[in-house]
C-alpha cells in the first residue's frame, strides 16, 4: 500500500512530501481536536499529557516550568492550564525537595486510560496502515520521519530566535 506521490509543483512551492507532511499533520490536528472535544479536554490539556508522559519516560522531573517553556505559555496560562487537569484528575502536584518549593506534576491512572481511550482509534487505523509495508520500508519511513522531526525543530529554534 503507498499515497500516490502528487507532481512537483513549480519554484518556490513545497515538494510533494513536505505536502503530504503537512497534510498529515493538519489531520493530526484534526483529530487531536475531534478526541479532546469528546473528553471536554483542550489540545492545551492533551500537548501538556504529552509533554509530561515523554519527560516521565526519560525520568526526568516534570514542573510547571517545564510546561511552560515547552508549550510556551505565558505563567497564569500555566497555571489555568495545570488547575484544569488537576481538577479532571489527570495530573496530581507533588512537592518535592528539602524545602518542598518545587512542585513535580504527575499524570493519574485516570490521564493514562483517558488518553488510551481517546487515541486507541487512531492508533488502531495507523497499525493496519502500516500492515501494508514492509519491515524495510517502514524503517525508511522512520528514518525519514525522525530527520523531518528533526529538521521542524531546528527551524522552530531557527524562527524563535528572529522573532
């Protein structure tokens, strides 16, 4: 199974890759919008889960701060945004430290079966997706995913720093 490549556009236009790339991340979007309207959740709330989750998997310490630079939101923006999942039982706050100033965030038992719940139809439509590919090809896909994941951050450093 392949997406028919659509012809190259003429100079200056994106290829038909990056096309599809940004295809696919519009109906990504899409998605995430429909799951989170279903679970009366903001993609905010979602991007942050996501955030804490990877972090949580690293072992890394995940606060409020955190949050913040990598959503980039504004302080109160943060707050209103953990108060949100604190209150749907998502995340828990946790002191942490000698002093117990640093609040360390948590996702529930609840944020991990909601999320199941509200991404297992995506997850089950991309695996038979991906039943179409070889082992080889979906290593190539993963290749070239991760170098564009790549390529999207430096240029997100790239457009922050101009900004």
């Amino acid at each position: 199974m392949s997406a028919e490549i659509p012809p190259q556009g003429g100079p200056g236009e994106p290829s038909p890759l990056v096309r599809l790339l940004q295809e696919f991340s519009l109906e990504a979007n899409r998605y995430v919008d429909a799951a989170g309207a279903r679970n009366d959740m903001h993609r905010t709330d979602l991007n942050a889960l996501s955030v804490i989750m990877e972090h949580t998997a690293k072992n890394q310490v995940v606060t409020p701060g955190v949050l913040r630079r990598e959503l980039h939101l504004s302080s109160p923006a943060t707050t209103a945004l953990i108060d949100r999942l604190d209150r749907s039982g998502h995340v828990v706050r946790e002191r942490q430290g000698t002093d117990r100033r640093q609040v360390q965030l948590r996702m529930t038992a609840k944020a991990f079966e909601d999320g199941g719940a509200m991404f297992l139809p995506l997850a089950r439509h991309m695996g038979a997706a991906m039943e179409g590919f070889t082992p080889e090809e979906l290593e190539v896909a993963t290749r070239f995913l991760t170098a564009m994941i790549a390529a999207t951050v430096r240029a997100g450093e790239e457009a922050a720093g101009s900004a």
